[in-house]
C-alpha cells in the first residue's frame, strides 16, 4: 500500500504521539507499505515556524531516508488537479495534499476531519487516530 502522511501525522509520528491510533501505526510501521510525505508538508511546517505556530527544524528532510519515508515534490499534474475538495476546507495545504494523494494513488492518512468528510472516487482515506 502507498501511504501519504498528512502533516499533522509527520508531527505526531516525530513526536511519538498517542493519537497516533494503533492500526495507523501499524501501516506505517508495515515495511511492505511505502509511506510517504508532500514537499507541501515541509513547505507548511516551515510557514507555521516562521510565524511562531510550531517548532520546526528542516533538517528533519535529512532524517527521511532512515525513518524510510519518501519524499513526493510537486508537479504539474498535482498543480492542475488542485481543487477544493471540501468547501468547508479551504486551507490550500490541505486541499495540495489533497491533490497529491489522488495523483500519486496514495492512501491519504489524516486525522483532520475536514479532510475525512471527502467523498471523492480515487480518494482513499485513512483516519490517523484509528
């Protein structure tokens, strides 16, 4: 399975944090699944650190290989397909991620509820804190 982690889940699974839930961390701990990670989630983190919302050191990128966690940059096809995908969601974080779970085929893992409310064909979620 290809997994996409949502941000908040990158942050939580650095911190070791129990609303991870327990099927979610065996998926990502499953080594036949391939979890990966936007270059928007990175882009977020370091927004959220420059205007004081989160700590945030970006060598954490260095660290992906050893975690076995891949990193997806965007492309034309992500940027194309950018949609809001819940009108009640219009975090352009969100709705790139979003994106790039549907172009990429991933199974998109988040625990964000906007997210979850999605009803989209060739969108496969997953509820982090389960």
């Amino acid at each position: 399975m290809r997994l996409l982690i949502d941000t908040q889940v990158f942050i939580w699974l650095i911190n070791e944090d129990k609303r991870l839930g327990t099927k979610t961390r065996r998926l990502l701990s499953d080594t036949s699944n391939q979890v990966h990670i936007s270059y928007f989630s990175f882009f977020e983190m370091t927004i959220k650190a420059s205007i004081g919302k989160l700590t945030y050191d970006n060598s954490v990128i260095d660290d992906l290989p050893g975690m076995d966690i891949k990193l997806v940059m965007p492309d034309e096809d992500v940027l194309q397909n950018y949609n809001i995908f819940n009108s009640d969601n219009k975090d352009p974080f969100d709705n790139a991620l979003v994106a790039v779970a549907i172009n990429e085929r991933h199974t998109f893992v988040t625990a964000d509820p906007k997210i979850l409310a999605i009803s989209k064909s060739n969108l496969a979620l997953q509820d982090a804190t389960k």
